[in-house]
C-alpha cells in the first residue's frame, strides 16, 4: 500500500462526496490524503486557518462561497422581493464571498501555501486571483489532475 504523502485540505459548504465524485481511497492511490471541513454562511475565518493550522495541507481547496443555494435565494429575496426581480448584473455583486476573505487569512498566516478558490462560477476569479489565490477551479480536480496541482506547487 502506498504511504500517503501529500496532504489537500478542503473547506467547502457541501459533504466531501458532493464536492468530488472520487472516494478518500481513490485520492490515497495517488499519495494523496484529504482533510475536509464543513462551513456555512456562520464560519468565521479563523476557523478555517485554524482548520489550515491542524491539518498542515501541502495545499488548500476552499470553496468561494459558503452560502447554500436556498440560503443565497433566502438573501436575495430578502434584499430584491420576489427571486425574478433581481436584476441579472447583481448576481456578481451579492455573493457572501466568505471563502475570500478566508484566503486573505490564510496567505497572511501562511503566504507560500498554495490555495486554489473553487466556484461553479468565474464571477470573481479576478478577485480571488488578486488577493492572492493560487488558482480557480470549476470543479474539484480528478486524482490525476490533484496530483499536477501538488506538483506544480513544490516547483515554485
């Protein structure tokens, strides 16, 4: 059996089996070993670098929203009335965006530590991008595709 090797840490508002269609054990195959937290629209940033802290990742997944889908529709509504009149520019504009401001912590406390931002959406790749993400993810990565990202992060 293979040791494992490398550690991804994963902050994300779903169950890991949402999140990826691979097993714990499909990821250790490849050296790799995933610790995983839970958050919510209520999780603070420091529990999320203290999460970072305890597991001591060789790389971060973090979700760039916490908000479930009927919590950011429960928002909306409360902000705009009914879901249909909101105005399509203002989807960008109105996200919880947690997960960013957790990276922000995280690079402070550990600057050189990789985090890749996942979101279904590119709204504010840009944003994450200048607050220093080391990339953006649509989908969390394969094993395959996990195993470059580590690779990639040891050569810089």
């Amino acid at each position: 059996m293979m040791t494992l090797e490398r550690k991804v840490a994963i902050a994300d508002k779903r169950d890991l089996a949402e999140v990826t269609e691979y097993s714990r054990e499909d990821y250790a195959r490849f050296g790799i070993s995933l610790a995983h937290m839970l958050v919510s629209g209520q999780t603070p940033h420091d529990k999320v670098v203290e999460f970072v802290d305890r597991e001591r990742p060789d790389l971060i997944i973090l979700a760039e929203n916490y908000e479930t889908t009927s919590e950011t529709l429960n928002r909306l509504s409360a902000r705009f009335g009914h879901i249909t009149d909101v105005p399509g520019d203002q989807f960008g504009q109105i996200r919880a965006g947690q997960g960013v401001g957790a990276l922000v912590e995280i690079k402070k406390k550990h600057p050189t530590l990789p985090v890749y931002m996942l979101s279904s959406s590119p709204w504010h790749e840009q944003e994450t991008m200048q607050k220093g993400a080391t990339g953006y993810l649509t989908t969390f990565p394969v094993p395959e595709k996990l195993v470059r990202l580590l690779d990639q992060s040891r050569s810089h």
